[in-house]
C-alpha cells in the first residue's frame, strides 16, 4: 500500500520539533510586491557588455520618436503612390483635328499640317490634262486661263506630271497682304521645280502659275531675239556686273547687272541709270541677299532694248515691279 504524500507546510506554519535540546532557527518570511511592467526605452540599449548609452542634451528622445514616425510615414504615402500607378488604368487623350478652318479664322496651324495640305493641291494640278482642269487649281483663274491658252503650244504643250519627291525645305513668302507657302519638288520628267501657293481663308492653296512656268507676256528668248524697244516683264535671277560697253561704257552713268531667266536659257545685261530710285531698289535688294550669302536676287523687272544697242544683249531697266517671283495681283 502507498503511503499518503505529505500535504505542503503553510508558510506560516511553525518547523516541527527538532530533537530535544536542538536549537530552532526561525526563516523570515518573503515579503510579495505587486508586478508592474518593466519600461525599456530601446534607444537607450547598448551592445553586450557596454554601458548603457545617456541621451544628450540636444537631442529628446520625444524629438527623435517624431522623425521616426515621420519617416515611417513617408514610406507609407510612397507605397501608396506605386500602388495607385501600377493599379491606375491611363486615359487616352483624344487625337488633334486636321479639319480645314472655317473662312476668316486666323488659328494657326501646323506647318507640318500645311505642308501636306498644299501638297496634296499640288498633285492634283500636276496630274490635270486640260487647261479647264488646271485652271481649276490656280489663283485668279479667270485672268490665269487666258494666259494658259496662248503660253501652251504646240513647243510647249501642257502636259500631266507627277511629284516624285518634296524636298524639306519650305518657306512662306509675305507678299503685300498675301501669304504664299514655297514647295520644292522633283517631278517625273526629272526636274526639280519651285511652285508657291497662296493660302486661302477658307484654308484651302491655290498654285501662283505665273511663277510655276516664269509666264511673261513675251518669251524671254523671243524678246532678246527681237530686241524690242517695247518694255515686258520678266521673272529674272539679277546680280551685279561689270560689262560696261557699246552704248553703256560708262560707269559712272550707268549700274550694270547680269540677267538670267529662271531656266537659265539665255542672259542679257541689264542698265539702270546711276542713283535713280530702280538703281537704288536693286541696290538694298542685292544687299540683303548678300547678307543671306546669296550672289544673286529674284526679281521682276520690266525690260526694253534701245536702238543704239541693237545686236549686243543690253537692256535698259525701266523699272523694279516686285523684289521676287511673286506678285500679288495678276
């Protein structure tokens, strides 16, 4: 049989009797304080077997438990931006008009935008048959046909052309009140053509003919062949020259240029009479091209021959119409 286990002595249950005449030792009893939980400021933690770090002065742990947080903070509002952009679907903005602005408006478009414009007007009277057709194309057409009809023969016949390639060079050309966009192109008959459009203000171009084929009321060919003593207008390439001779040899009356037509078919000499207001146009005009590091300027002169130079290819400079290809009225 198993003997019963003994029952725990209570604290303040007095020992059993020792022996007799043993002496009694008395064990003071715990004393039991309530538990509090221990504060460890981490911050104030040092490494094994160090001593524990002081705080100082300038720096408050208050202070440094802020910039923590600000911190943590901070991670957090970041985390929250990557998380809306990768989860964010993005809005597709709607694509520019090309639309051709109404008449009158002054909104500016793309030069780009009117390149191609004025490129498509551009087939389109290269690809035309007939002068009805491409009368259709060009500006002031009710002046321009008649001058189709007599300018194509059957040396210089109207024929359909196509434009391989547009160069990337461009311009607009301010002319009076009017705003002309310069195109050059190499055509099918392998030729690398200048053709300026005007642009409308409904938007639309129509293309400046007389400029396109150097049209004059007298082929230029055909005028230094005659020589005559009646003034026409012609689309030359001027630049100024030193052929003082026959009825022109002196210099100090005369300023003398070397004319060339757009084709460069034939030059003549040209002769305006020293400090007249023609001598002084060309002058400043030459000068600005110069400037531009160009030799020569376009212009339109108005040209006649006298009878004292007949045989020798010098003309007499009536007059400077326009200081380029362009004019503004028919």
């Amino acid at each position: 049989m198993v003997p019963p286990s003994p029952q725990p002595r209570r604290q303040d249950e007095p020992s059993p009797r020792s022996a007799p005449g043993a002496r009694t030792t008395r064990t003071p009893s715990p004393v039991l304080v309530p538990w509090q939980a221990t504060s460890i400021d981490p911050e104030d933690t040092a490494g094994w077997g160090e001593n524990p770090r002081q705080p100082a002065a300038a720096e408050p742990r208050h202070g440094r438990r802020l910039a923590a947080i600000g911190l943590v903070l901070a991670g957090l509002l970041g985390a929250a931006a990557v998380w809306l952009r990768a989860t964010t679907t993005p809005v597709a903005l709607p694509a520019p008009t090309t639309a051709n602005p109404p008449a009158g408006s002054t909104a500016d478009t793309a030069p780009a935008d009117l390149a191609r414009r004025a490129a498509d007007t551009v087939h389109a009277f290269l690809a035309t048959a007939s002068i009805d057709d491409r009368a259709r194309f060009v500006r002031h057409p009710e002046v321009t046909r008649l001058r189709m009809q007599k300018w194509h023969t059957a040396s210089r016949p109207l024929r359909p052309l196509q434009a391989l390639k547009f160069h990337s060079r461009s311009s607009q050309e301010r002319v009076g009140s009017h705003t002309f966009l310069v195109l050059v192109l190499e055509t099918s008959d392998f030729d690398t053509r200048t053709i300026a459009l005007e642009r409308q203000p409904d938007g639309d171009f129509k293309v400046d003919w007389e400029s396109f084929e150097s049209w004059s009321a007298v082929p230029w060919t055909e005028h230094l062949a005659l020589e005559s003593a009646d003034p026409v207008e012609f689309r030359v390439l001027a630049e100024p020259d030193t052929y003082y001779n026959y009825a022109y040899t002196d210099s100090t009356a005369w300023v003398c240029y070397k004319l060339t037509d757009p084709a460069n078919q034939a030059h003549c000499w040209g002769y305006a009479a020293a400090g007249s207001e023609t001598a002084i146009a060309l002058d400043h005009l030459l000068r600005r091209q110069h400037q531009q590091g160009l030799g020569h300027a376009k212009a339109i002169l108005r040209l006649r021959f006298a009878s004292n130079a007949a045989g020798h290819r010098q003309a007499l400079i009536d007059s400077l119409v326009q200081d380029h290809w362009l004019k503004p009225d028919p």
